[in-house]
C-alpha cells in the first residue's frame, strides 16, 4: 500500500513541475464555468426555476460536475501505447501490480487538478455567481466519499475499455464514444433534472448518474435518510460490477498477449 502512496506522491509532484500547464488550467476551467453559466443565465432569463429547479441549482451542479471531470481526467491511451510498443512487458515484470500502480498515478494527477485548477477557479466564480451551499457540514462530508467512489467507477469504465487494447489496433474511437456518454448521461453538460422521465429512469440504470450526479445531490440535501443509503450502496455495487469486469478483462488479455521485437 505503501508503494502505490508514494507513486501518487510523485506524480502529484511531477505535475507540480509544469507552471505553465498550472496557470493554463485555472485559466481553462474558469473561463469554461463562466461561459457556460452564461449560456445557462440567458436560457433562465427573468426565470426564479424552472420545473422545480433553480439557477442557482443548475449553477451548482455544473461547476462541481465540471471541475470533477476536469480532476477526473488523464491519459486513456496510456495502455494501448503500452502494448504498442511493447513496454507492456516491462510494466508486467516490476514487483507492484499494473492496474493499481496506474490507479495511484491517476490518483495523484486528479489530486493536483483538484486543488490546483478547480479550487482556485471555483473562488474566482463564487465571485461571480451565487453557488447552494451544502445541506448540511455531513452531507457535505459525505459527498466527499461519495466524489471517491464516483471516480472509480470512472476509472474502472476507463480502465475496461483500455484493456480492449489487448484485441484491437486502436480504441481511441471507443473510448471518446465513452466521454461523450458520459458528459450526456452523467449531468456534466445537462442537469439529469431536465432529461426526459423515461430516460431519466434508463440512465438510473447505467452507472453514469453514480459518477457526478449522486455526489452533487448529496450535496444539494435531495438525498438524505434512507436514500442517500440507497445512493451510496448503488456506487458501491456499481464499483464492485466493474472492478470484477475489469479484472477478467485485464487476465483474459494478458493471457492474450504476444510481442515481438527485442
């Protein structure tokens, strides 16, 4: 456990390296928020809410949403370049496991964009537009735990198709098909209110409303008592379904494997 701590460590440190890159985030991910908070401004216009549903809510979603995703971001070619070039074989023989090694570093990466491109863009646009506080200081605490396991289950969706890599030339086009149903499904781009009630109830279904959308209702106090048990519980399967897929994946290609060179 120790190993895996330290390499989150020291990519945490390495992305602390790049000032530019550090700079150039905060920059990004305010002048993102305010765009689209602008866009979502003049869709309210003189509007207190629509069906229920506040400017200040949907503000509140789409700027935790947006910055998770942001932190949420890495390298989702990392592997297939692995077995491209065959420096997969390398990673197989070093004395820590793979999968977990390249979670711990990912870890680190989304640690940094998280204190250092969301937290300093989210004050500037506090500044700028009135944001819902939290329900409660443990609903707020609660969706801290609940952000954690929405990122693995990213992760893990992530991680899946990378392995995919094993059997195809290329899944860059898979894994952008993915993103752009994540931004759809999971309420980075549209707040889950909004959607249709029939796809509302479909996407319940799938683990993308587990990624963002629970955290943020948490945190708005829509799910408290026994639903936000329920919320928890469904984020914890969810990481638990895919944990199991990605681990059968990960052997049935490592099995598959064959590199030539030398």
């Amino acid at each position: 456990m120790r190993a895996y701590v330290e390499i989150a460590v020291k990519k945490f440190q390495d992305k602390m390296a790049y000032r530019l890159d550090f700079f150039m985030g905060i920059v990004n991910t305010a002048i993102t928020i305010v765009v689209y908070l602008c866009i979502y401004r003049a869709l309210y216009g003189n509007s207190v809410e629509v069906d229920g549903i506040t400017y200040q809510m949907v503000a509140t979603n789409f700027v935790i949403t947006l910055g998770l995703s942001n932190a949420f971001g890495y390298n989702e070619m990392f592997l297939q370049d692995k077995v491209r070039d065959g420096s997969i074989t390398n990673e197989l023989l070093k004395p820590v496991s793979f999968i977990f090694r390249l979670l711990a570093e990912n870890v680190g990466e989304g640690a940094f964009k998280l204190i250092f491109h969301f937290l300093p863009a989210l004050l500037f646009t506090m500044v700028h537009t009135r944001l819902c506080p939290p329900q409660s200081a443990l609903h707020l605490l609660i969706m801290f735990g609940s952000v954690v396991l929405g990122y693995l289950i990213l992760w893990l969706l992530s991680f899946i198709i990378q392995t995919w890599s094993f059997w195809l030339f290329s899944v860059w086009g898979i894994i952008t098909i993915k993103n752009v149903l994540v931004n759809i499904l999971a309420g980075t781009l549209l707040p889950l209110w909004f959607m249709p009630a029939a796809l509302r109830r479909l996407i319940s279904y799938t683990p993308f409303e587990a990624i963002y959308f629970t955290p943020v209702r948490i945190y708005l106090g829509e799910l408290s008592g026994a639903q936000l048990l329920l919320g928890v519980a469904v984020q914890v399967i969810w990481i638990a379904v895919l944990g199991v897929t990605a681990n059968v994946f990960w052997k049935k290609g490592v099995k598959k494997l064959v590199v030539q060179g030398g």
